[in-house]
C-alpha cells in the first residue's frame, strides 16, 4: 500500500493496481511523493513504480493549454495562496 504526498495532504493508501491506474489517468503524476505504508522514507510515485517493474502509459491530454485545463487551476495556484498573499488586489 501507498500513500501520496501533495500540497501538504497525504491520499491513500492505495494498492499498486490503484495507483498506477490513477498515474494513467493524469490523477496522480509520476512526480508526487509517496511513501510505501510501511516505511518511513519517501520517493516519487514514478521511482516506487519502478522499483516494483511496473510501467505506465500516461495518457495524453493534448497541447499544454489542454493540459492545464484538466489538471485544474487550483491545483496549479491554489486560491488560498491569492487570498493568503493579497494577490487579488
């Protein structure tokens, strides 16, 4: 089992089969840290994956600007960062 690591939440615990499923599908990326549920050191998704020979095929979401639509604004500026640091006036 594996727990991922972004923007200071933790997801998870998720099975091999979850996680790569999820990485596919552009939910969680190769480069989020994880962290196997019974240890204390943490890695990327991408390394974890690797160490247990187990490959992807990342979807492709088009051009960066379709990218950036499915990833989702928040995840790429999180509005509280705006709110927090007066970005909105």
């Amino acid at each position: 089992m594996i727990n991922v690591h972004r923007n200071n939440q933790t997801f998870g615990p998720y099975t091999m089969e979850a996680l790569k499923t999820y990485v596919e599908s552009g939910k969680i990326l190769m480069t989020d840290r994880a962290q196997m549920a019974n240890s204390t050191f943490t890695s990327t998704v991408g390394d974890i994956l690797k160490s247990q020979n187990i490959s992807v095929n990342i979807q492709n979401k088009g051009d960066i600007v379709s990218q950036i639509k499915s990833l989702g604004k928040e995840l790429i500026i999180p509005k509280w960062d705006f709110i927090k640091n007066d970005l909105f006036k």
